[in-house]
C-alpha cells in the first residue's frame, strides 16, 4: 500500500547536537523530505518517529519525528534586527495600548528628531497608536511604552518564543520543548 504525504503532514522537530531545538519561535521544523534527506546524507540522528511508513521501490522507512544534528550548530550571540524580531521581543502586542491585532512598529523618539532605527528605539505598537503618536515625542503626547524598548539576547527571544506555542505539538516532541513541563515543587 502506497501512502502519500503531504510536506506538513509529518514535520520533524531538529534538536542541536545537545538536544535542544534549534529555535523555539518559530519553531525548528524540516519537512519530512528534508528530514529525509538528512538522514541519508549522515548529518543527523533519529530520535524518535512518526507510524507512517515511506516506500520507494528499493526503499522503506520510518518517518522521522525528531531528529538531532551529527555537528552542535553554534546558536547566533545577538539576534538579527527584523520585525519579526521586535514583535517578539514585544510578546506581539502594542506597546501603548496591549492590542495584538494590525501590529507595526513606532520609533519611541521620531526619526524627524534624530531617532534611530535601533533595538533601542523601536517598539510594537497597532496602526491606531502609530497614528495617533504620529512624530511626536513620548512627553508630549502622553504616550510611553509599557516596555522600554532594549537590545534582547537570542535566549530572550527563545524565552518569548515558549509563550507562543505551534498549533500543533507532537507527542513525540514534548520530551524536547518546555513549555508542557510540570515544575517540581
């Protein structure tokens, strides 16, 4: 029996060579071809896997659902600055008003008096706060954010990250990601 399956069916969880996942938000996922492919070129371990079964006319296997690199990737010191990023040091919400939805991003001090466009300056905030704030300074409209804005450290983001779980979270994954890890009294 033939079983076709979709790239998003059977994702797999890629752990470093110390087992943890290579990113926590997003995710560290492979489709189960690139998992594959990995497998057969020796650069990672199965650790666990998924029933579904591949074949090919001189070969079967296992789907991996979790596999761990051969080599340990050494982690990024200080995170690239996106949007991404600043959403996610921002937990996804304005931070003049707590609202999650039509995010952007305001310079705290404006660009047209000096501001920059560094970690230091910029926070989320929703259209109706970017609007309303428009080029002003922060004394003069009465408008600061609830989080001064700051530099994060990748284990910053990562820690953000564990807040905003996949929709969909593997049994077999759950030994490797904490955010289901019932603490000790």
């Amino acid at each position: 029996m033939t079983i076709h399956v979709s790239p998003e069916a059977c994702p797999a969880l890629v752990l470093n060579a110390d087992f943890r996942p290579l990113s926590y938000y997003p995710l560290s996922l492979w489709s189960w071809q690139d998992a594959i492919k990995a497998v057969c070129l020796d650069r990672v371990n199965i650790v666990s896997n998924y029933d579904t079964i591949i074949h090919s006319p001189s070969f079967e296997m296992q789907l991996p659902s979790v596999v761990s690199l051969k080599d340990y990737v050494k982690p990024a010191r200080h995170p690239a600055f996106t949007r991404f990023n600043v959403f996610l040091r921002d937990r996804f919400q304005c931070q003049y008003c707590g609202a999650r939805e039509d995010l952007t991003f305001d310079h705290v001090i404006p660009r047209s008096k000096g501001g920059l466009t560094t970690w230091e300056n910029v926070v989320a905030a929703c259209a109706p706060c970017n609007l309303k704030k428009a080029n002003r300074m922060p004394s003069e409209i009465k408008m600061f954010p609830h989080q001064a804005p700051y530099h994060p450290t990748v284990y910053d983001l990562h820690n953000n990250g564990r807040a905003f779980p996949p929709n969909h979270l593997h049994q077999s994954w759950l030994d490797y990601l904490y955010w289901d890890i019932e603490l000790e009294p």
